[in-house]
C-alpha cells in the first residue's frame, strides 16, 4: 500500500493494470492531493506486496479475482474507510467492477480507464 496524502480527504483506492506490474507513485497525479486520502494498492504478488511472486500465497491457485477483492475489503476494513473511490486501469478495472459487485455498498464512485472486461466464467 502506497502512502496516504491526506489523512482526512476522500478515500480514493488505485487498482493497477498487469496483473503484474504494481502501483506507481505516479498514479497519484490524478487525484488533488488536498482533497483525497489516495491509496495505492499493490496486488497479490505485485509490486511492494507480501506474500511476493515467489512465495505459495501468490501462486495463481491463491490468487484469483475472489482473493483480491477479499484483500481490498479486508484493506477497507482496516483503514477505517466507510465507502471509498475506485480508480481501476486496465486489470484494475475488472478488478474495480468485481469488488463494486461484490460491495456495491462500499463505493462511492468507480472510475475506469482502459477498459478491460472479460467473461463472467474468468472473474468470478
């Protein structure tokens, strides 16, 4: 999880592409660094995340659309964040839709760039 800007502005969650690549402190230009509370979240085996690529908890049998939304709620909970903003690019954004499927209660908007959808059978 990358740093927060500011502890009291809107949460706001920046779901990166790959899977693979990680969150880049550049994600953060888009957002007012006065107005959200931005947090970079590396999936499972990407980027700064534990467990890492090498270890068993990030084998792909570990590691399904189901676990990572389960890591972002578990993430939501433990920030304190009632609903919160969700940036998804690329895989980002599939992952974006499943979480706000799964949680629609705890976004507040859903912003998608580069647009990745798949079949129903390959997400869930």
């Amino acid at each position: 999880m990358g740093g927060l800007r500011d502890p009291d502005g809107k949460p706001a969650v920046v779901l990166h592409g790959g899977p693979g690549s990680g969150a880049a402190p550049w994600w953060r230009q888009f957002f007012d660094p006065r107005r959200y509370r931005v947090v970079l979240f590396d999936q499972r085996g990407c980027g700064h995340s534990l467990p890492n690529a090498a270890e068993d908890l990030a084998a792909l049998e570990n590691n399904t659309t189901a676990h990572l939304v389960n890591d972002m709620e578990a993430l939501r909970e433990l920030l304190g964040v009632e609903k919160w903003l969700l940036f998804g690019a690329s895989w980002g954004s599939t992952l974006g839709l499943s979480y706000a499927v799964e949680h629609p209660e705890r976004v507040s908007e859903l912003v998608l760039w580069a647009l990745v959808t798949t079949r129903a059978k390959d997400v869930h």
